[in-house]
C-alpha cells in the first residue's frame, strides 16, 4: 500500500491539528486536575489547546511576512495565509464544541 503523504499534507493537514489539539488538551486537563474538578481541568485544557493554535498560526503568519516585533498585526485572522487559517478555524471550533459538551456534561452547567 503507498501512501501519498503530500495529498495528506494538502488536504488532510486540519485532521491532525484536531487530534493533537485533543492530545495537548488531555494532557493540560491532567496536570489541571491536580487542582480543579474534572470538568473545570478539561475546560482549561480545551482552552490551551485552541490558544496554542492561534499563537502558533499567529507566530507562522509573522514569519511569512516577515513582520518586525512586536508583531501587533499578527492578530489580525483575515490577514492569515489559507494554509493557517484551516489549521486554526477547524481546531477552534472542535475545542469549543468539546467545551460546550464537557460544560453540560451530567445534564448541570456550570455554577457562576
């Protein structure tokens, strides 16, 4: 069986953001149990990981353009390459969602 790794690169690169941003957050949500009850330690972990893709989207949209610090237009989404804005968007959004279902989880949100 040959595998074209470049057809995986070119369009099936968002799949493996998700799941290591599922594995990143695991790992957070672990080390954040220490403190926090499981639902608060899996929140903090889904939001590490969507924020470690922005940062580093961020970081490769600076590098690309070449901008000089302190790189305040990095933050600026509309400005990014497609290339990182497939890699953020989709991990974003499955982090959220993830969010949302931990938050609800056993039927009672979160107190506030």
């Amino acid at each position: 069986m040959h595998i074209d790794w470049n057809d995986l690169q070119d369009n099936w690169d968002w799949v493996g953001h998700i799941v290591e941003a599922v594995g990143i957050a695991g790992v957070v949500a672990l080390i954040a149990r220490l403190f926090f009850p499981i639902r608060i330690a899996l929140i903090f972990g889904l939001a590490f990981a969507s924020g470690h893709f922005h940062g580093r989207e961020k970081r490769d949209y600076e590098i690309s353009v070449h901008m000089k610090p302190p790189h305040l237009d990095g933050h600026y989404f509309w400005r990014w390459g497609w290339d990182g804005t497939t890699d953020f968007w989709p991990t974003a959004l499955v982090c959220l969602a993830l969010a949302i279902l931990v938050m609800h989880w056993r039927k009672k949100p979160l107190q506030r």
